[in-house]
C-alpha cells in the first residue's frame, strides 16, 4: 500500500513518466514498471476470488458434517492500496 502510494506520488505528474522513458533503458522500465502496477492489481482480485470461493464451499452442509475443513485456518482476504497511478494508463 505504501508503495503504491509513492508511485502514485511520484508519478502525478505526466513529465515525471516523460522523464523517465527519457533516460536510457527508461521506456522498458516505464513499460515495466507500468504491467506490474497491473500484475500486482490482479493477483489480489484473483487471491480474493479464491477465498472468496473457498469460504463458500467451507460452508456447505457437506462439509460442515464430515469436517472436510479439517483444522485449517479460515482464508483471509488481502486488502491493500493497489490503484494503479492514472500516468500509467498510456504505458502499456
């Protein structure tokens, strides 16, 4: 979350991405940079969409009554800043 707030941060401003896709190599880095901002959004929504499932399966009359969860741990959702900053959305 703190990451994400400090590329928000960093890149408020469209001259900073300019700035970057200016140095050397700086256009495959933006362009990096950039897919994993999305990768990372993604990965939760995907994470939260199992757990999600899972905790609607573990409720299930089934496998409340032969204890099919065994003595696992409840899945927990992942919540976290993952927005992804808006000067990125012309990198792609």
């Amino acid at each position: 979350s703190e990451l994400s707030r400090d590329l928000r941060e960093v890149f408020a401003d469209p001259s900073s991405v300019s700035a970057l896709r200016a140095t050397p190599d700086g256009e495959e880095l933006a362009t990096d940079l950039s897919a994993a901002c999305h990768q990372v959004a993604l990965s939760r929504r995907f994470l939260n969409d199992g757990v999600q499932a899972a905790r609607l399966l573990r409720r299930g009359r089934l496998v409340r009554l032969f204890r099919l969860a065994g003595s696992a741990p409840r899945p927990e959702m992942f919540e976290m800043d993952d927005v992804v900053p808006a000067t990125f959305a012309a990198i792609g």
